[in-house]
C-alpha cells in the first residue's frame, strides 16, 4: 500500500510543476513582436521626457526659490529699521528746541536699533580694557605707552560687530605698547 501512495504522490508533484517560460501565442509573428517592442520603447521614452520635464520644473523651482531667498534676505532687518528712521524724522522735525525731548528721542531710537540688532543676531564687540587683542576681532589703531601688560586693549574708539558670528566690523582700539627694551 505504500507504494502505491508514494507513485500517486509523485504524479501530484510532476503534474503541479510549471516552467516560468515566458508563453508567446503560437500564431505571433515577427511582426507583431516587432510591434510590441517599438510600442513598449515608445511608452520608456515618453516615461524618460517626462522625467526629464520633472526634473527641469524641479530646477528652475530651486532655482527660482534660491534667487528669491537672496532677493529678501535683508527683508526682516530692513522692517526692524524703519522704526528707527521714523524716530531719526520725528527728531529733525521737532521745533520745540527742547534739549530733553531730543535726548529722549535719540534714546528711543537707539533703543529700536538694539531690538532690531537683537532680531537680526548682530551682536556688538565691546572689548573692556585690559582684554587681550583678539585679531579675529579687534583692530589696533594705534599703540600707546601704559602700565598694561603688551598687546592689551588700551580703549575702545569704535565698538564691532557680529552678524551669527562672523565679524561685520572689529573693534577699533588702542593698545598698550610693548616696553623698550634698554
């Protein structure tokens, strides 16, 4: 009895085998196949312009994005400015002669150029005397005889300043001089 289960389980494995042979109509021709070919590169080519369309709309979407980021850079600054020159008019506008009004009024606008300064991460190089010269940041004017150690800040001309760390202006300073050597 086994035998004859082991044969008819054969047969059910050989019947359910099929070839994966890709199966072409026997009546196909030459022509027709040549057909179907010249149908499926048309179909790869038009896929291929318009892959090439999508990535020319891409770049010239990046690029159009590009050209406006640099176009208003300077827009959130500039609107942080205009408060600013609208105190500076009211100012040169004011008959009234009145020497704390005016003083009140330059305070106020240097009070909205530090806001807008915040906004826009300008941070101001104030060195204090005694600090060490820094090259990266501070630019010597002139040297002067002192009782500081050499190459430290005498005193500051002119403040700088930084926009995200780099220096837009270094301060101008003086420095101590290095002692003669007698």
């Amino acid at each position: 009895m086994q035998p004859e289960n082991n044969t008819e389980n054969e047969t059910q494995i050989n019947d359910n085998t099929e070839t994966t042979e890709p199966t072409v109509a026997p009546e196909a021709t030459i022509e027709d196949l040549q057909e179907r070919i010249n149908e499926l590169e048309g179909q790869l080519k038009d896929e291929q312009l318009r892959s090439l369309a999508t990535e020319q709309n891409l770049r010239r979407r990046h690029q159009e994005e590009l050209e406006s980021a640099h176009k208003f850079a300077g827009q959130k600054f500039a609107s942080a400015m205009l408060p600013v020159k609208d105190y500076l008019e009211m100012a040169l506008q004011d008959q009234s002669g009145n020497f704390d009004a005016l003083k009140m009024g330059v305070q106020m606008t240097l009070t909205e150029l530090q806001k807008a300064f915040d906004q826009s991460n300008v941070k101001e190089i104030a060195p204090k005397a005694g600090d060490k010269l820094d090259p990266h940041r501070h630019q010597a004017l002139q040297s002067v005889d002192s009782e500081q150690e050499p190459n430290t800040v005498v005193s500051v001309m002119k403040k700088g300043y930084t926009l995200a760390d780099r220096v837009l202006r270094p301060a101008m300073v003086t420095v101590a001089k290095a002692a003669d050597a007698e």
